[in-house]
C-alpha cells in the first residue's frame, strides 16, 4: 500500500497528500495516462483562486490610493458640456449634440435656441437602445440640407454624409455610391472603410 505522500500515478512523480483524495476521484474519468497534468492542473487552480481580489477579503489600501482620481473621472461642467453639444452641432452629429444638450437641461441649464431645436427634432432618450445606424440616422430635411452645404464645399457636411450613407443607410449600390462620393468630396482619402 502506497504512503500518503507517495503518487497516486505509476510515474513515480510525488504529490502532497493534500492532492491524493482528488488524483483518486478523476482518474476514472480522464484515465491513467492524463493524470500525469494534474498536479500542474491543480496547482494552477489552485494559484488562480488564491491571486483573485476577493470582496470578502478587506483592503488595506488608503482610501487615496483606492481609485485614484482621474482626468476621465472628473464631471464636466456646463460650459465644457456646452462645447461638446456644439461641438458636435457644428459637424452635424444630431444625436450626439442631442446627447449633450439633453444633459445640460437635466442640470437645469437653459438651452441656445439651436441645441434646443435639436433637442426637440432627435426627440433624445437616454434610456433607449442605440445602434449604429440610429447614431448616423438622418431625416430627409437633413440630408437636403446637408447636401447642399456640401456642394458648396462645407467638408462637414460630406463626411457627416458619407458617414449617414456608409453606416446608416440601407446598403444598396446606389448608397454605396453615394458614401464614395461623399467620401471624395469630403477629401477625406484616409476614411476607415
């Protein structure tokens, strides 16, 4: 009869005897030959389950070195938050300016007449679903418009087409000749495709 401290393998490795209760119970499952990556196996876990934070576990950081603060963790102010809505206005991202524009007037902050516009048209809800194609949605008044800004050399305007054909349009040939187009005329070569 084989010590406890002996292997529970014919290899003649040696194992604590704190692994032989579970070489005994696998070995029927995975056979003599695979045995041999248990102990490694084991061990692994073993090291997996000890390294990981565990919430029960206190931390004895101070409360400084937690989470330190970041430029990222910082809430913007209303004047930064006015920039980003105009901002995104003056490229003609509509739900993105509508994005900002509604959290400045859930702080209470009167909107310029324009974002408010804005605002009302995208009819924003923070709580619905987003997709791609609803971030570069355009209404039929705002494709007109945009592309008459565009024919008259308003970049912008182009590339906020390309973008409305390339991802939100249908994907037909004749919107994947309108996102070329819009992409050449926006100068814009280097656009991800």
């Amino acid at each position: 009869m084989k010590r406890p401290s002996e292997n529970c393998f014919s290899d003649g490795l040696r194992l604590s005897a704190s692994f032989l209760p579970a070489c005994r119970l696998f070995k029927p499952f995975i056979g003599v030959k695979n045995m041999k990556r248990l102990p490694a196996i084991f061990a692994a876990l073993l090291l997996l389950t000890s390294c990981r934070e565990s919430p029960a576990m206190p931390d004895n950081r101070p409360a400084s070195q937690e989470h330190p603060t970041t430029a990222s963790d910082a809430v913007p102010t209303n004047e930064e938050l006015l920039a980003y809505a105009e901002g995104h206005l003056a490229v003609y991202c509509y739900h993105d300016a509508a994005a900002w524009a509604y959290e400045l007037k859930r702080r209470g902050i009167t909107l310029p007449p324009r974002l408010q516009q804005v605002l009302d048209e995208e009819r924003y809800d923070p709580d619905a679903p987003v997709s791609t194609g609803s971030i570069y949605h355009l209404r039929p008044q705002q494709i007109d418009l945009l592309r008459e800004k565009a024919e008259n050399g308003d970049t912008a305007a182009a590339e906020r087409l390309w973008r409305y054909y390339r991802f939100s349009a249908e994907q037909t040939p004749e919107n994947k000749r309108q996102a070329d187009y819009w992409d050449a005329k926006a100068g814009a070569g280097g656009q991800p495709k």
